[in-house]
C-alpha cells in the first residue's frame, strides 16, 4: 500500500494546484565518462537520473519571481558530486535571494547547505 493510499489526495492537490506547484521538467545523468548530460524524458536515460535540469531551473526562477512562501524539501540532486551539484547549488541560490518568505528543510538539506557554502540566515527558516 505505502504511498498509494495517498494517492487520490495527492490527485485532489495537483488538480486544484497545477498552477502553484513546479514539478521537474528535465533531468541530468552521468554518460560513460562521468560528464553531466541532461535530458527530458528520464525514463530514456541510460543512466540512473543525479539531478535537476536547466529547463526546470528556469522554470522555477518563474515562480520564484511571484511566490510569496517557498518550501523546498531537501537536495534537488547529488549535490556531493560537482557535476551533479548545480541543481541544488542554483535551487538554493535562487530562492535564498527570493522575496518570499523561505523554509528549507527535510532529506539532506543541512548538509547541502553547508557543503555548498551557504548559510542558515539566508532564508527565512532552516530546519536540519
């Protein structure tokens, strides 16, 4: 049963959302050589998926521009490894310079932080 048995509420938020809710559009993978790749359709990628993408940075820049709270619930990738650390290292410069009120919290989000070089104080509340 596990995550079906929220299934049909998750479906009652997405219907009445859609608009305020950014989901990823685009996704990265290491190729054979260990170089980051980026591709929309994930179920294609040859490789397990290490991070966001550019087109999903960008449109989460949008609704950044008008969000008014900002939740963003852990790492959007391998952020350990450099070539996969853009997302988050982006995802989190992007919304610690939003307007919005800012909460980022849950997975391993205390230590991107800090990994990353920001600082708890530049959003408006951390939980770690």
């Amino acid at each position: 049963k596990g995550f079906l048995k929220h299934s049909e509420r998750a479906r009652r938020l997405w219907d009445g959302h859609k608009d305020d809710i950014a989901l990823p559009i685009d996704f990265a993978f290491a190729d054979d050589e260990g170089f980051r790749v980026e591709t929309r359709d994930a179920s294609t990628a040859p490789k397990p998926v290490f991070d966001i993408g550019g087109e999903t940075l960008n449109l989460f820049k949008r609704y950044l521009k008008d969000a008014k709270t900002v939740f963003v619930k852990g790492p959007a990738g391998r952020y350990e490894e450099p070539p996969f650390e853009l997302g988050t290292k982006t995802l989190f410069k992007l919304v610690s310079s939003s307007k919005a009120f800012t909460v980022v919290g849950g997975g391993d989000s205390g230590a991107a932080l800090e990994k990353l070089g920001f600082k708890e104080k530049d959003f408006g509340h951390v939980c770690t």
